[in-house]
C-alpha cells in the first residue's frame, strides 16, 4: 500500500477490507451498503475511507427516491389521489406523479419531510384543504386522537 500509516499506532501495515454499512429510510427500511475499511494488522484500528463518501451519497439518493414511490403508493391505495393531495397542499399539478414516476426528479428535502407528514397523518391534508384555520386544525387534530384511541381501546378487547 502507498506511505499511509496507522493513525492510532504509526504502523505501515495496512489492508483494504469490505464491510457492510447499514442505512435506514422511513417508511422504506433498512439497507446494507457495502464499503471499504482501511484496517491495521498491527492494532485493528479501522478507519472509513473518503472513497466511501460517494457510495453511501449515491446509496441515500436512491433509498430517499425509493420512500418517496413507497410513500406515495401508501398514500394512494389509502385513497388519496395525487391530484387532491396537490391541490390542498398548492402543489404545482404533476408534482407527484413526477416524483413517482421521473428517476431524474429527486424532491427536495422539504418535499421528502411534507409527504413524511402526510403520510404519519394523513388528517394534515384536511388541515390544508381548509386553508390552514387554526380551529379547524383543532378540531381535525381532536377528530383522529379519538379516532387512534378508539381503535387502541377495541384492540384491548379483542
């Protein structure tokens, strides 16, 4: 190997070894990335290599595209069409079916973040379509906790 040295115990042999990186999306699971771990024989010191950067990127960029087709699919075969879910929260028309359907199109973070919401709860979207009113929330927010606690009640007796 070149004049790279261990830097917990300053010995020169070193080897190149592949090991497993586990990276987890919402809504997706979990996912082994392989990478290559620059190891000490002297000491056992293993340090990441900068090459790996560009794998566990590459690797986020598509999990992230991944959850966002899974997100949606859930969304829709709860019923929500693509088109409501735009027009409640003014989305262009398309945006959706873009970020499902194009693999160019990767949406932003805060794209990513909004259907995360939608999807954990859905009742935002009524939020949204009723123009944000603070009481309105209110009373949606009151609506789906009695609505969770009576499904956690009928598990207790069943």
């Amino acid at each position: 190997m070149d004049d790279r040295r261990c830097v917990y115990c300053d010995s020169d042999e070193l080897f190149i070894k592949s090991d497993s990186l586990e990276l987890y999306e919402p809504f997706l699971g979990a996912h082994q990335v392989v990478i290559e771990v620059l190891t000490c024989r002297k000491c056992g010191f293993e340090e990441y290599l900068p090459s790996n950067d560009r794998t566990i990127e590459r690797a986020l960029s598509d999990l992230k595209k991944a959850s966002m087709v899974h997100l949606l699919n859930d969304l829709n075969s709860s019923g929500l069409t693509n088109a409501y879910m735009e027009r409640a929260l003014g989305l262009p028309a398309r945006t959706l079916a873009r970020w499902k359907n194009e693999a160019s199109i990767m949406p932003s973070a805060a794209g990513h973040a909004l259907m995360r919401l939608i999807r954990t709860f859905p009742w935002l979207l009524q939020v949204a379509e009723a123009g944000f009113d603070e009481q309105k929330a209110q009373i949606l927010l009151l609506t789906a906790a009695g609505k969770e606690e009576e499904g956690s009640c009928e598990s207790l007796v069943l």
